[in-house]
C-alpha cells in the first residue's frame, strides 16, 4: 500500500497474516496487557479522562495509534465499570479513493462502527498554505473533529497521541520553539465550550503499538496526505532519530524528558506565562 500516499512514507508491514476480530481483541486484555491495556488504563485513572455520563467521540484516522484506541475503548466499555458512551468518528480530508477504501476495510474487520465524514481539507491546505501545509491542516482538522463531536453530542473528544508524541513535542518546543512545553493529557476547548480533548494512549510507547499492529496483520493509514507527501526535512523523525540515538548511552532518557514536564521548579527557572501573563523570577525575588 506504500504508492498510495507518495514515496518517502514510512509503512508499517504486518509481520503475520491478518488475526481474526477474536484473536485482536484476546491480545489486548493478555499478549499485550502489561505494554498496551494497563498503560491504558493507568492513564485514564491518573488523569480522570473517562468519567460517568461522558459521551467520547473517538478520533479515527486510519493510524496505527487510533485504530488501537478505538479498540481499548471498546475493551473499556466492555469491562470497566464507568457507565459512558462512545462515538467513532473518522475524517476523510480528501484521502485517494484507495486510503478510504483501507480505512473502511480496517475499521469492518475491527468491528469499529465508525462514522466517515468528508472535509476537503488537503484541497483547501494546497490552496492556501502550500509551502507550509501541516501547522494549517492540522488545525483545521482538528476544528472539524471538534465540530463533529459537538454535533454528536459529545462531551469528550479522543485522540491517539502516544507517550512518544509527548516527548518528542517537548523538544520540539526547547529545541526549535525556545519554549518549554508538553503535550497535556487532557485540555478544555476554547473554541468549543462542554468539550474537551483526552489522550488516553499518553503512556504507551510507540514502539509497542507497532508490535501490537504487525502482528495483528493490520495494514494501517500511514502518511496518507498528499499535499505534504513529497515535503522534506519533518523536525518531528529529526527529533525522534535524536532521541534514540540518546537511547544509546542513557536508555531511559525518553522518560526523563516525560518526567521532566511533572518535576518543573518554579524557583529555578527564569520565567514562566500562567494565561495571558507572563512572570519572571525576578517578580519574586526579594520576597521572603
């Protein structure tokens, strides 16, 4: 499926045959419970995104990351103990018939009810930030899953971001943006007033959501946008190639950047913006 999206795309290859529903669904509750389904759970504990009554749209894109969460959500439902609804919801931004076509099919045999909506979104970036599309469509993508989830009547939107999306937007930020920032596990809208984003596959690594998809036999969306497929020079593979090769010499150096973002020391850094506001230390220097 690598020609779909143009070449350069990273395509994740199954390693087995494609499993039956039963056999995908099994692995998660115990070939991958320790990695994927306690990690899971631990995060929507931790940071209480999934609450009595809320009604979750789930972000599909076809990836390897939503096509698993879709999954735990179902898992979650199925087993938990928290009464809550679920919507799934996918996006078409203008995907080559073929993508849709692999969308479609991934979400039958995973028996995901989703819910296809169009948006000419790659037509409207192309048109209007061709040299620089991705910041605009994501923005734009993310305004219409919002929108879709309002008309839902969702209180929650889910998306698939992972620990290592986390880590790697934390130094983009110290490195490129000259700011420290994290990519938080929840977030109120303020564009959207009752809803909010969740992320709950915050603490399961990327590389375990490869496993689990190779050996599940699944063929997932990837890089499937056509205005950006022949852009170069991505910061985000830039910083993830940076820190495996940390990895090397300190192998638990992707968790202390996660851990740094929770240990921050407000009376050892220079400056700090709460809002609008920004402060300096120097604000509080001569109090007691």
């Amino acid at each position: 499926m690598s020609g779909i999206a143009g070449e350069g795309c990273k395509v994740l290859i199954p390693t087995e045959e494609r499993k039956t529903l039963e056999e995908i669904e099994r692995s998660i509750i115990k070939k991958y419970r320790k990695k994927i389904w306690s990690k899971f759970i631990k995060a929507i504990k931790d940071y209480e995104l999934v609450q009595e009554g809320d009604k979750v749209a789930v972000a599909i894109s076809g990836g390897k990351d939503s096509l698993l969460m879709a999954k735990l959500f179902q898992e979650l439902k199925r087993h938990g103990q928290v009464n809550f609804e679920l919507e799934f919801i996918a996006m078409d931004p203008g995907y080559h018939p073929n993508v849709r076509e692999l969308l479609e099919d991934n979400c039958k045999h995973l028996n995901i009810p989703v819910n296809i909506f169009n948006a000419d979104i790659f037509e409207v970036v192309d048109k209007i930030a061709r040299e620089y599309p991705c910041y605009m469509c994501a923005r734009m993508r993310r305004g219409a899953l919002y929108a879709k989830a309002e008309e839902l009547g969702c209180n929650k939107l889910a998306l698939g971001h992972h620990f290592n999306d986390v880590i790697e937007t934390t130094m983009l930020n110290v490195l490129y943006a000259g700011n420290f920032k994290t990519m938080l596990p929840k977030f109120k809208s303020t564009n959207f007033t009752g809803l909010e984003l969740i992320r709950p596959l915050y603490y399961i690594e990327e590389n375990d959501i490869k496993r689990f998809t190779e050996s599940s036999g699944i063929w997932p969306l990837n890089c499937a946008c056509m205005v950006a497929a022949e852009k170069i020079g991505n910061k985000r593979y830039e910083i993830k190639d940076m820190i495996a090769e940390l990895k090397k010499n300190f192998k638990d150096v992707d968790k202390s950047i996660f851990q740094a973002a929770q240990n921050v020391s407000m009376d050892a850094i220079l400056g700090w913006q709460k809002g609008d506001k920004k402060y300096s230390y120097l604000d509080f220097y001569d109090e007691e």
